[in-house]
C-alpha cells in the first residue's frame, strides 16, 4: 500500500479511537503498529515492535520522571504548602485581594518543587479555597485563583511538561528549564497584577477582604520557615545552570533531598513514603506508555512522508518565524481543550516540530509558549483539567465558577504570550 496513504488511515484511526473514548497511549499504539505492518509487512512489524517500544523508554535520562514526580510528592509530605501559603499571606495579605494574591505567590513557590498543574492546584485548593470564601471572596474568584495558580506547576521548573516537550523534540532540558524561570515568574505577577485590578474595581469585595499588616519580625519568620523551597529549588536550577551536573543528576539531588526533609519535619513519615513511591510508579508507568505509543506512532508516520510534506507546505506559505510561531500555536489552545498536556505534546510534535525547524523558530521558545498554552488549556471547557479537580476537592466550588473566574487570567495569559514572542530576549535571555 501506498505510504502516504498508510499514514491517512492511521491518522484518520487515531482520530476515530479518541472519538470512541480509547485511552491516548493505546489509541498510539493500536495505529502505530498497523502502520508499520501496513508500511513494512510482518518481517518489518516484527523486527520494529520487538525492539522500539522498549527503546523508546530505556534512556537513563527517562528517569527525571519518576524523580521530579517523587520530590514533588515528598514535599506536600513535608508541608512545604502550607508554610509557603502563610508565608505568601505575610508579604501579601493586607493589599487589595491579598488572600488571592497569596495564594498565586504560595502555588509558584510549591510548583517550584512540583513540576505538576494537578499537584499544585489540588494541593494549595484544600489550603487556600476555604480561608478564601470565609474572608468574603467569591467563588468564581477563589476557585479560579487556584486552578489557574495551579498551572504555574507545569511552567516554573522542574516542569513536568518541559521534560516531555525535552523527550519529544530532543531540545535540552537544561535550557527549557533555565529558560521558563522569568516566563514564570511574569505569570505570577501577571495573575497578581488581575487579582489586584479586579478587586480594586469591587469596593465591596475590597473592603471585606482587608487583613491587616503583618509586624515585619512575623514576614521575616515566615520567610525563613519556608527555606526547603529555596533549598530544592537550588537544588535542582544552580548545578544546571553552571554545567555542573546534568539534568538526571539534579533530579537525584532534589528527590533526595525532599525525601530527607520529609523525614526529619513530615508527619507519617512510612506512609508518606509509601504513598509517594506508589503515587510516582503509577504516574510514571502512564507516561512510560504514553512515550512507547508515542514513538512507535511517529515511526509509521514518518514513512508515510506526511510530516515532510506538511513542513513543506508551511515553508510555501513564506511566513515569517512570528508569524509561524503564532500559526502553530493556534491548535495548541484548541487541542487544550480537550487533552491533556502531555499527551497533547505526543499527538502533535511529530508533525509540528519538523515546521519549527524549518521556519528558524527557536524550539526552546517554542517549548516555553507551547507550555503557556497548556497552561491555559487547563483552565477552559469543557476539559479543563485543573477546573475539575479545584470543584472536587474544595465544597462550594463549581467547575462553572472557575471556568467563568479564569476568563480574566486566560487574557493575561495570552497578553504575556504575545510579549514572549515580541520579546523572546525575556525567556531566552538567561541562556548561555
């Protein structure tokens, strides 16, 4: 049969088992193996499936998955989110929406030892929400605070969004990660700077959400209680950042490190190990098949010629890098809608990548704004993860309301997004 046509049909399967509700990772296996049957025969399909599905996981550098999943887990263990949270309301509780605010500072902080939007929002909701709705903040407000909050855990490194974008286009790791601190930090600020006008707007809510100024000695006192932060944060970014160690390297130090913490300062020491190897295992062995699916997919795509002949179509529309950049994006807002993010990354990078290369696009930017646009994917109908869980974790939280709160921080979103492209100096500047 006809390559390209072999690629058609296993495009048009893929898209017929999502529809059907097949779970991603089978979906990719189930068309990437009958493309290769199609595209190489029996002897060919036997030869790749015997061999690919465990190559495409057996690399060592596979391993910051499971360590960054079990350091993020180890320092929920150790109640780094609720420090983070009393110490984020020292500094900001007495401005105009000071407990939103707050709790925007508190989700950066924990998602710089995270690297989960999930882990982030469903963590900080159960903290923050209720202070919130009991100090006279809405529901649409509250909710969406922490949803969106929340995202900074797949942007702020270690991302766990970064390290697929790493495994599926081959860019460095270490730069993604380098690179998405400032774009990281501008979120937070950004979703301060809404919270801090919206509230402004609403004399009501402004006067009933005042708390008073924290004494300096207490902001001090609880900045320095939040020091695991700092250390697991350094941790990880310092070595990097200087080539001491790679990638792999300071996943072992941060996972160590936060395990060591746990131990001294959490509560439930065993259970919390146990719950943390458990929790790290199962996300790992989903994500373990989401890459195998992956791969065995690209490789029946790629004898197809589709990708080729798709790049080749983008270059004919001689479209500058900005404007590609901006083209390409466009299904990435669309696809969040509905999947998740790193299956999203696996469905669409063996046809978009080979484009970005082609039109001068940096691909570490492209990663950084890629990962933007999941973070909004996270908070918008009908599948905006991060909205689901923030309404099942917290009482008196409907998904409708966070959906209908994060309207204004998905136009900051979007904002920061076109300045990054404007300005790519402010993401890749760090860069050596």
């Amino acid at each position: 049969m006809d390559p390209f046509t072999v690629g058609l049909i296993i495009i048009a399967g893929l898209i017929t088992l999502l529809v059907l509700g097949v779970p991603i990772a089978f979906a990719l296996l189930l068309m990437g193996g009958a493309g290769v049957l199609l595209t190489s025969g029996i002897a060919g399909a036997t030869f790749i499936l015997s061999g690919l599905p465990y190559s495409s996981i057996g690399e060592l550098s596979l391993i910051t998955i499971p360590l960054f999943l079990f350091m993020g887990h180890m320092a929920f263990a150790a109640g780094i989110t609720g420090r983070a949270f009393d110490t984020a309301k020292a500094w900001f509780g007495h401005v105009s929406g000071g407990l939103p605010i707050a709790t925007v500072f508190a989700c950066a902080g924990f998602a710089a030892v995270s690297g989960s939007s999930i882990a982030t929002a469903a963590t900080m909701a159960k903290i923050t929400v209720p202070e919130m709705l009991k100090s006279g903040y809405s529901a649409k407000m509250a909710g969406a605070t922490v949803a969106t909050a929340g995202t900074l855990g797949v942007l702020i490194p270690p991302s766990s969004i970064l390290v697929i974008y790493s495994i599926a286009t081959q860019a460095p790791i270490a730069d993604l990660f380098l690179a998405a601190i400032i774009p990281g930090v501008f979120s937070a600020f950004a979703y301060a700077g809404t919270i801090w006008l919206m509230v402004r707007m609403s004399p009501k809510t402004r006067s009933a959400t005042a708390l008073p100024k924290a004494p300096l000695r207490r902001r001090f006192t609880t900045l320095l209680s939040s020091w695991e932060i700092v250390l697991l944060f350094a941790l990880v970014m310092v070595p990097l950042y200087f080539g001491i160690a790679t990638a792999t390297e300071t996943a072992a130090f941060g996972a160590g490190a936060a395990l060591l913490i746990t131990m001294f300062r959490g509560s439930e020491r065993l259970k919390s190990l146990k719950d943390g190897l458990l929790n790290s295992g199962s996300a790992t062995a989903t994500i373990m098949l989401l890459i195998a699916g992956s791969a065995l997919f690209s490789t029946a795509l790629a004898t197809s010629q589709i990708p080729q002949l798709v790049a080749s179509w983008a270059g004919s529309l001689d479209l500058g890098p900005t404007q590609m950049t901006i083209l390409l994006l466009i299904p990435f807002l669309i696809l969040g809608c509905f999947i998740d993010g790193i299956s999203t990354i696996f469905l669409t990078m063996p046809i978009v990548f080979p484009i970005v290369l082609q039109s001068d696009i940096n691909p570490v930017l492209f990663g950084i704004l890629v990962t933007k646009t999941i973070e909004i994917g996270a908070v918008t109908p009908p599948i905006g993860v991060n909205a689901f869980v923030v309404a099942g974790t917290v009482k008196g939280i409907s998904v409708k309301d966070v959906f209908i709160g994060s309207i204004p921080f998905i136009l900051a979103d979007l904002a920061l997004i076109a300045v990054l492209i404007a300005a790519p100096s402010i993401a890749l500047g760090v860069l050596k």
